[in-house]
C-alpha cells in the first residue's frame, strides 16, 4: 500500500530557533499534500493544503509566515516551523494523496513530535 | 462551519461489539472515513464510505451512514484488546480536506 514518512519523528529544539519536518511519499506521486497539527487527547486540525509546485494554502488563524510549507517536488513536503516557541510543541502529521482516485484517499505519515524547550 | 461530534470514550469487554457514533454537518460531504490511531503512532484508514451508501461490511467493522440525520457508526464485532485505540470520524469537505472529529478513546478489557 501506499506509504508516507516524517523525519524527524521527534526533536527538540529551543526557543527561537527554526524546525524543519519532511514528508514524504515512498511509493506514488503527491499531487497534494496536507499538514496537520494534533494536540494531546485532541482532534487533528488542518494548517495548510499544498498543491505541488504552487504556494500552499492556509486555514484561518495558521500563521503562513510562522509555519512555511513547501511542496517543491511530487514525493516531498515540508514544514519549517519558525521562531520555535514553547506553544508550538505539537503532534505534526502530514498526509498525501496522490490525483484523483475514486477513494479520495489520504495517506498518513506518522507524525512528528516537536518539543520546544 | 464545518464539525464532527463523537463521544470521547467508549469501554467495552473483550468479545463484545463495540458501537461508536459520530455526527457531521456538511450534508455535502461525499465521503466519510474512520480512522484508528493507537498511541504514539499516525493514523491508520480503517473503512470509509461513500455518501450515496447506507452500509459497508468489511470483516469484523460495520459503518451505518444515516444521511437523513448527519449520523455515522462504526461497530466493531468480536472487539478484541489490540482494537484498543482512538477512533476518529472524519468527513471530507470540498473535496479536498479532511475535517475530523475529537476521536473516541476505545478500551477493551479482558
């Protein structure tokens, strides 16, 4: 089946400083690409959806200029997180779909856990 | 806006079926999924259903869809200790994203 990775699985990193988080699709191309963020006993909530090749698109209230995504290639996306603050610790999960299936199906990575400190 | 409803937790003994129940709103959503997130771990697509259906069997799980009432189920027959994991219901919106609800923490006691 199709198969979607995140490295870091964990890091830490101190305040102030940048976090960058890869996801990618091992075995299809990722037309779209989406990143989540889930905190502890909470519902996963979408940030962005990125299109390959074209600047992603924000939910209401995600900072575009804190948390830059970048969708350069059919197999990768990533998430730079900026200026790291404590509040920013956080499940991130990214999911893949490749075109148009009937199934609309998303791929789940699984999940990068940042740690502010 | 958007929103999915389901009950938080859900305590069942092993052999038993487990029923757990989600309520969306967008009455446009063509698909809607379930997933199973253990700890630690990503989530896993466990079934999904297409809008126009109002039942899909595959194996142990059973998803009911009542359109009429924006209402979704999932039950798990013969639930076993490894079902034990968050649920969550998710619709799909515009095609395109995915809206969630809070999951539902399933435990199976033996």
């Amino acid at each position: 089946g199709a198969v979607v990775s995140q490295h870091p699985s964990w890091v830490i990193c101190k305040s102030g400083t940048s976090v960058k988080i890869e996801c990618r699709s091992l075995d299809f191309q990722a037309t779209t690409m989406f990143w989540y963020r889930q905190f502890p006993k909470q519902s996963l909530m979408l940030m962005a959806t990125s299109n390959e090749g074209s600047k992603a698109t924000y939910e209401q209230g995600v900072e575009k200029d804190k948390f830059l995504i970048n969708h350069a290639s059919l197999t990768l996306s990533t998430l730079t997180v900026t200026s790291a603050h404590p509040e920013d610790s956080s499940f991130y999960i990214c999911s893949a779909r490749g075109g148009s299936g009937p199934t609309y199906e998303q791929y789940f990575g699984p999940g990068t856990r940042l740690t502010v400190t | 806006g958007e929103d999915v409803e389901q009950s938080l937790f859900l305590s069942v003994r092993e052999g038993d079926s487990s029923v757990i129940n989600c309520t969306y709103t967008d009455s446009s959503s063509t698909y809607l999924y379930w997933y199973k997130q253990e700890p630690g771990a990503g989530l896993q697509l466990l079934t999904y259903i297409f809008s126009n259906m109002d039942m899909k069997q595959d194996q142990r799980l059973t998803v009911l869809l009542n359109k009429k009432d924006k209402h979704l189920s999932l039950r798990i027959a013969d639930t076993q200790t490894g079902d034990s994991a968050i649920y969550f219901c998710a619709e799909m919106v515009q095609e395109v994203a995915l809206i969630f609800g809070k999951g539902t923490t399933l435990s199976v006691s033996s």
